[in-house]
C-alpha cells in the first residue's frame, strides 16, 4: 500500500492500483438492498433507526464528563448521552467503527487501497484539504441543527416517511446541485 499523498486528478481519471488492476465498486442496488435489510434489522432489535451523530455525541459527552461532570450535567443533551456510560455502551459508535472497516474492506476488495487527495487538475492537495475540512465542518453544524445527520434524516427519518426529514433530504440535493456551480472550477 503507498503511504504518500498522490498529486494529480480525481480517481476516475487515474484510479489507484495497488496489486493489479483496480476492480470495479460494489454493486449500489446491491448494496442498497443490504442496506436497508440491516435499516430493518436495527429497527426489529434496538427499536431505532441508524444515525452516526449519535456515536460523536456520546465520546463527546464522556471526554467532557472526564474534565468537566458538572458541564455535562447542565447540558440537556449531554446528560443523556452521560448517563448511558462510556461510549463503548453505545451500540452507534460500533455502528461508525463498521462503517470505516467496511470502506476498507471495499477498498481492498477492488484493490483502490491508497492514500490520495482526490482533486481537479487547479487545485493544490492543500486547498483540497482545507476544503473537505471546511466542507466536513459545515455537515456536522448543519447535523446538529437538524439533530441528525443525513444517514439518519434519510435512512430512518425517510424509511418511516417523515415529511421533516424527506424535506432536508430535498434541501441536501437542492443545495448541493446550487452549490455545485460555485465551486465546479475546483474539479474541471
């Protein structure tokens, strides 16, 4: 596997290879399906539906109960995440934990395994990271407003036909195809 950062365009341009030739991505209808089988399941044995935010709420809330109980006790929504227990109690951080393995497991499965910064041919690999940064920043502000992330409005939210959480979705698709004009010059 290549420990360096590659400088060049994105991946469909030039797809990293690491022990021949790069394969093809999962199947999305498959995957999809898959998907919406464990979507189910969750709901059939924890009685709730997926969300990752909740796995960074809960660390937060017990990093900040270490130092501070008193803070955590006046806070309404860290209390409840604080009265739980550790995060390790918390079946949503082994939920964000299998979510990264099975990005690996994909990775190496299609032998796309290597550490890049995809960007277009006029951006620095620096930009490029400022902006995911930025860009990383903005989803878990917006997330916290709609106390929920978009795996949670979507999939659960959307999957019991919640009009709140398809509207976020429409306004996620909406915003992005708006946005895309802006910043389209980063990619071509």
């Amino acid at each position: 596997m290549s420990h360096t950062l590659t400088r060049g365009v994105a991946a469909a341009a030039r797809p990293s290879r690491v022990g021949g030739a790069a394969r093809t991505y999962w199947n999305p209808y498959a995957v999809g399906f898959l998907l919406g089988l464990v979507l189910l399941a969750t709901y059939m044995v924890a009685g709730r539906g997926l969300g990752a935010t909740a796995a960074f709420a809960a660390v937060a809330a017990w990093l900040t109960g270490l130092v501070s109980p008193e803070q955590v006790q006046a806070n309404a929504v860290h209390v409840r995440y604080w009265n739980e227990g550790a995060p390790l109690q918390s079946w949503t951080l082994f939920l964000l934990v299998g979510a990264a393995i099975g990005a690996f497991v994909s990775g190496w499965q299609g032998r796309r395994l290597a550490w890049t910064v995809e960007r277009g041919p006029n951006v620095s690999d620096n930009t490029r990271l400022w902006l995911a940064f930025a860009g990383g920043f903005i989803a878990a502000y917006g997330a916290k407003i709609a106390k929920g992330c978009t795996s949670g409005q979507a999939l659960t939210g959307g999957a019991m036909l919640n009009v709140g959480s398809l509207v976020f979705m429409g306004a996620v698709f909406a915003s992005a195809y708006a946005l895309a004009w802006f910043v389209r010059k980063e990619w071509l």
